[in-house]
C-alpha cells in the first residue's frame, strides 16, 4: 500500500488580526439573548389528494402568507406505485387557540339532525329538479309479464297463488 507524502506545514507571512476585546470578557458575549416564552399554538392540517410539485408549491406559499409556518409534510404511500397517494402539510403560529362554543356545536347538530345537512338538501333539489323534467318512472315488470309481452300474448295469465285439488268423482 503506497505511503502519502506529508504536507509541509504552512508558515503564513503575518500574523491573524488582533481582535478588539474588553477585559474580562468572552467572545460573543457583549450582546444578550433575548428569550421569549413560548405561547399557545395553533395548528393547520392541509390535506392533500393530488401530490405533485405544483400543489405543494401553491399550498406552502398560500398558509405561509397567512402568518403560518411550515411544520412537517407525511406522505401516505400506495404499495403499487413509488409516488405519494396522499399528502399532509401542517403548519402551526402562536396564537391563543380556537375558542370552543359548546352550545352552538349542540345546536348545529340538532339542526343538521332534523333538516339535514346542507349538502344533502341540495342533492335532494337536483333530484327533484330532475324528476320534474325527466322521463316518468315505469314500475318494474315482473319476469313473467315481460316474458308474455315478449311472446306477445295480450293479457299475462295471472299467477296461481297455490294448487286446488278437486275431489274424484
């Protein structure tokens, strides 16, 4: 195995520059730390289905600019593909939290429990719309009646509700 040669050690010119120090003290120590007690945090949760560059870019610049600041990004894998399904940014701020109206979660509930949720409402006006306009609904044939139309008989036989047997004579 070949043997390196050893570098000859430098031997520079001049001097370092003296640097300007008080008596009795260290380097760095002339400024002092300002130290915040940490205060409440909010936290944002970004859910995103379509994880691309595009959509990350646009979600970390849109929460940024609302004073928040990124915390993590956990992406759910597929076991097919190497690409992420999913994605979740979260962010926090210092804030005082979210203040918590119990009673008006009650009444919401109750309201979305005997109305129904606004979304719901709406899909059952675009049901009703449409079956203002669309065809009238036919009541399903049995299996027996189509096959007589099919066969082109006028008038399906009723259908035998059991067996009757008469007596011998």
């Amino acid at each position: 195995m070949p043997t390196k040669k050893k570098r000859p050690a430098r031997k520079s010119e001049k001097p370092p520059p003296q640097r300007r120090r008080r008596a009795g003290q260290r380097p760095g120590s002339g400024r002092s730390a300002v130290v915040r007690t940490p205060g409440p945090l909010q936290y944002k949760v970004v859910e995103l289905s379509t994880v691309d560059e595009g959509t990350l870019e646009r979600t970390l610049n849109e929460w940024t600019a609302k004073g928040w600041n990124l915390d993590g990004v956990q992406f759910a894998m597929r076991e097919a593909s190497k690409r992420p399904a999913m994605a979740f940014v979260f962010f926090t701020r210092e804030g005082a939290p979210a203040e918590h109206d119990e009673d008006a979660a009650r009444e919401r509930l109750l309201r979305l429990s005997d109305t129904g949720s606004p979304t719901a409402a709406l899909a059952a006006g675009k049901v009703q719309e449409h079956a203002a306009w669309s065809v009238p609904q036919m009541h399903p044939l049995s299996a027996h009646e189509r096959l007589a139309r099919l066969a082109g008989l006028d008038e399906p036989e009723p259908p035998e509700e059991g067996l009757t047997l008469e007596p011998e004579e």
